[in-house]
C-alpha cells in the first residue's frame, strides 16, 4: 500500500509543478497558457480516474487501526488522497479550469489607465498609497473598473459552475466545499473573523480618527484609506526606501545560517497585478515574482515571498501533504515579522529606540487597516459564492461600509476572489498566528547561533513532515489556539 500511495503521489507532484510553471509563465509574461492548464486538469483527472484506487482507499479506511506509525501514516495519506480526489472532481472540471483561465489571463492581460496614460499596477498602488492629490487617488482607484465589467460575466458564469460541481460531491457551495478541503468548519470562520473584527478595532477606529485629521474632513472616501495607511509610516518609508531589500533579506538569511545564493530560489521583479507570488516549479526551483514597490512595503513582500519559498524548500516532495492555506500564509507571514523585531529594525534602518517604538505603533494602525480589508474580502466571497447571481457591487459595497466604515458609490473588488475564493481568510489567520509563533522563538544578534537553531526547531516541527498531521493540531501542540485570533495576543 505504501508503495502505491508513493507512486500516484509522484504522478500528482509532477502534475503540480507543471502547474506551478504554467501560472508562472503567465505570470510572468501576462500571457497564461490556458489551453495547457485544461490539458492539465484532464492529466490529472485521468491519474485519478482508475476505480482501483477508490476500491483501495476504501479498504485501507476500512481496516481496523492497528496503531503502527507506519499505519498511522498510510491512513492519513490515504484520507488526504480521497480529500484530492474529491478535491479535482471540483476544481479540474473543464469548465470551471477555463472559465479561471479566463479571468486570470485577461488580470494578467490588463495594465491600468490613469491621468491619460497607461500606468501598470505598480504605479496604481503606489498613486493610493503616495499622492496627496484626491483625485488623483480617485482615478487610480477606478483604473480597474475596465478589467471588472469585461470579466463580470464570466465570473457570474464561474460562480454557477463551481457551485454545481461543488453540489455534484455533496457541498451547499463551491465557498463551502474550499472550507471543508481545508479542514474548516464555517462556525470556525465566523468565530475567527468575529474574534479578528473584535481585536482590530480599537486601533481602525483611532486609525479613521488619525486619517480625518489628515485629510481635514469628516469625509474619508474609500480610496483615501491607503493614503492614509501610508501616511502613517511615511517617514520610517524613507528610511526603508533608502535600504535594498535584497541586500537586507541576503544579510537577514545569513545571520541564520542561509546562504542565498545557495537555496533553490530564483527571484524577479516584474509589474503584476499582485505585489508579490511564489511558483514552486520543483522541490529544487522555486520562483519569486515581486512587484516594482521599494520602502517597507516592498521589503515585506520580499521577506514574505521568502518565507513561502522556505516552507515548500523544508515541505515534503509529495502533492499529498501540500500544506493548506492558512499553515502557508503564517509561515510566510512568520518569517515577515523579522522586520518588526525592534533590533533589526535598529541595525538595518538605524532608527533610534523611540523611532522604532512610534513605527511600530503606527503599523499596529495599519494593520488594522489590512486585516480588515481581508475580512470584508472573506465575507464578500462567502457571500456571493453562497447567493449566486447577488450583485457583486452591492454586497461589496454594503460590507465595506459595515466593515471598514466607509461609503462608496463604485465597486472595486478583486479578481483574486473570485478565482481564488476562501483564500483570503488565511491572510487574517496568519497575522495572529504568525506573531503567537513569535513569541516561541526570538532572532536576537548577540546569539545568532541559538536563535538559528531554535527557528529550524520550529520550522521542522511545523512544517516538515507537511499536512501528515492538520495544521491546526500541530498548532496546538506548541500552545497556539488556532481559531481565538487576537483572544490571547495583541494586534
């Protein structure tokens, strides 16, 4: 059995990294090859298809638990080869594969328009976040209605085909179906978001105070939020601005232990619509594609993209026990909070105490600010996954109010949500999780060595054996309560 669950995990792995090279290919050059995504969801469907392996994994669930390690293990594997077989049954239906390929390639396609000239996506989240002009910040904002009303009917279209497919394996909707693959209860969520929503705001609301007072209005529009989100760092920005993020994340890798041009990491800047994502070509070829943005932003993206590209290098060679989401995105999210240990923040920007004590109070704002946006995202899938044909712009709309406090009359939501529903609540449980994980270690400069020893301790116990043990367990092994986010651990 061992021997037979290793094989069909090759033929998906190497599935997997076919993919990986695709998005980054598309990714990269805006062009998405979505006739050979479709080609691969069929290879893959076609690997699982063979009745022999359901009959199989029926008898190994059936057999009675031994108690073996070995047992154990082939048992759990087994279970997550059931879970991916349900899991292609939804995701690899050909035309959920091309209606996603539809909608990424026309992202990929679209460069944003502002001020009377083509601008990029770089240019358009650096205008939100720096100008001082309102309307200019307005026109940015919009810059993206274009790509949104040419892909609303495919997306519409989307939603009902993935529903269908998710309610051919037994799921309410395709939202729900995403959940359950991720060892999630909807009960969990709304817990975790409420719980988010409770942690965060105090600081929102004194960071809606801080941006009317910036502004000099009572009003604070939606596309101010932003600029008020940068203006609160701005000046700590200078001092990250004048640093280059790859020079500071090669100093920070070696400080433990990592050489970087020794690790199978390939790293490029390109204009995206995303400002920073990881393709895992092959346990040995990882690419990290970073937007165009320098400061602290761009040292962020960096730092996090690496720490993607860390958790797949440590990760087990199977595409059975790939992590989900939520173990990724704190793992990324965990190696991104080095730049808010005040030490690094001392000898790499050479703040004073006092500097770094007020930057850190400030990004507390911003965060809030951050995590809420990715709460109201979370619900606006839920959403519009769970009532299909409800107006994207409307439920958007009403959420952003009720969430972030703040009208609007144009909807401006994203692409990624759509094509990468229930994706968005990981970056709110990473946040709490990646600093409840801090607090385990410590990257002090006067014991580099322990402090090396002690984050792989971490890393391998997290991560290294993958998702052969729920990552909420082995959360919880180390003391971390998976769903109390901001219960036991400041914003």
């Amino acid at each position: 059995m061992k021997n037979w669950l290793s094989d069909i995990d090759k033929q998906l792995l190497q599935i997997r990294n076919q993919y990986g090279n695709t998005y980054y290919q598309g990714f990269k050059t805006g062009k998405l090859d979505s006739a050979l995504l479709e080609e691969l969801a069929e290879k893959q469907t076609e690997v699982l298809a063979d009745t022999g392996i359901v009959d199989k994994l029926n008898q190994i669930l059936s057999e009675e638990d031994s108690g073996a390690e070995e047992a154990i293990q082939i048992l759990r594997k087994s279970i997550l080869l059931r879970r991916v077989i349900d899991g292609v049954r939804v995701e690899k239906h050909p035309a959920l594969v091309s209606l996603k390929g539809k909608i990424q390639l026309q992202e990929n396609e679209f460069i944003p328009s502002f001020g009377g000239e083509q601008n990029g996506y770089s240019a358009r989240r650096s205008i939100l976040s720096e100008s001082d002009d309102m309307e200019c910040r307005r026109n940015a904002f919009l810059s993206l209605q274009p790509l949104l009303n040419n892909i609303s009917d495919i997306c519409y279209e989307l939603i009902e085909v993935a529903n269908v497919a998710s309610s051919d394996s037994g799921y309410t909707s395709y939202f729900d179906f995403l959940l359950a693959q991720e060892d999630m209860t909807n009960d969990q969520l709304e817990s975790a978001m409420v719980s988010a929503l409770h942690a965060t705001e105090d600081s929102y609301l004194e960071f809606l105070a801080i941006g009317r007072e910036m502004l000099k209005s009572e009003r604070i529009n939606l596309f101010d939020l932003p600029f008020i989100q940068g203006e609160l760092t701005r000046e700590t920005d200078k001092l990250f601005s004048k640093r280059n993020r790859f020079t500071d994340l090669r100093e920070t890798l070696n400080s433990i232990g990592i050489d970087l041009s020794e690790f199978p990491v390939t790293i490029e800047t390109v204009d995206s619509p995303n400002a920073g994502t990881c393709f895992v070509l092959g346990s040995r070829d990882i690419r990290l594609i970073l937007g165009l943005e320098g400061g602290y932003f761009g040292h962020y993206v960096a730092f996090h993209e690496f720490g993607h590209a860390l958790h797949y290098s440590m990760q087990p060679d199977s595409a059975i026990l790939s992590d989900q989401g939520v173990c990724m995105e704190t793992m990324a999210d965990f190696f991104a909070t080095l730049l808010s240990d005040p030490d690094w923040l001392s000898e790499h920007t050479l703040m004073t105490a006092q500097e770094v004590q007020k930057f850190l109070r400030m990004k507390k704002l911003s965060d809030s600010y951050r995590i809420r946006t990715m709460i109201r995202d979370t619900m606006f899938e839920s959403e519009i996954f769970r009532n299909p044909g409800k107006s994207f712009d409307e439920v958007w709309l009403n959420l952003t109010e009720k969430i972030l406090g703040v009208q609007a009359k144009e909807a401006i939501w994203s692409p990624f949500s759509i094509y990468r529903p229930a994706y968005s609540k990981n970056y709110v449980f990473s946040h709490f999780l990646s600093k409840s994980l801090t607090e385990l270690t410590s990257m002090k400069k006067d014991s580099s060595s322990e402090n090396t020893k002690r984050l792989f301790s971490l890393f391998n116990d997290l991560v290294r054996q993958g998702n052969l043990e729920p990552f909420e367990d082995r959360a919880v092994k180390l003391g971390i309560d998976y769903c109390a986010l901001g219960t036991d651990i400041n914003l």
